[in-house]
C-alpha cells in the first residue's frame, strides 16, 4: 500500500497483524517445518494471499480496491481478522479497539476517495 502514503501506525499494525497471511513477507514459525502444521500453513497463507496481497495492492483498479478496503472493514469491525487461532500464537497481532479504530477510519478515508 505504498502508493497510498499509509501512516507509519497503520503500516506497523498491518504488518504485525496481517502480513504473515497477506502479503509476500511471511514470517514462517518454527512450527511450519512439520508435517502435518506444514501442509496447513502453506495452504492457509496461500488461501490468505489469494483472497488479498497487500504487496498487489498498486496493481488492483480502483474499483477493485474499493471492494478490498470494504472487506477488510468488515472483517476488522465483526472481529473475523486477525483470526482467533493466529492471535492464540501471536499474541502481539491481537488488534485493540483503539488499533481497530485507526485502521477502520483510515480504510474508510481512503475508500471514500476512491468513490
């Protein structure tokens, strides 16, 4: 999301709460070296990827874009991101109210002029 001159906050909260399933700079845990947590892994982070890369993020039409930052604010907002079984692990990706806040209000800026 470079293009879009995201705050430094935001940037640190989106990197530490969903990079590791959403973008090309996974961070793989010890853990993913064994069978079967490997075969998990791999398809669980490809299938994250799949459905939003932030490192694609420059290459996606504004319409599209539109439709991603919807979605992550929904996401965010009923609590179905960062999901419960990678915050169980990682705990410093828990997203507080205030971080929640941030991020939905910065989507929603940046979803409004992309309209």
């Amino acid at each position: 999301m470079v293009e879009n001159q995201v705050p430094a906050t935001i940037k640190n909260r989106l990197q530490i709460s969903c990079y590791d399933c959403h973008s090309n700079n996974t961070d793989y845990p010890w853990y993913s070296k064994i069978q079967p947590a490997a075969w998990y892994l791999k398809d669980h982070i490809q299938e994250g990827k799949d459905e939003l890369n932030f490192n694609e993020w420059a290459t996606f039409s504004d319409r599209r874009k539109n439709s991603k930052l919807r979605s992550i604010i929904s996401q965010i907002e009923e609590d179905k991101m960062p999901l419960d079984f990678y915050t169980l692990i990682h705990r410093d990706a828990i997203l507080s109210d205030e971080d929640k806040r941030m991020i939905i209000d910065y989507m929603t800026a940046l979803k409004d002029s992309l309209e």
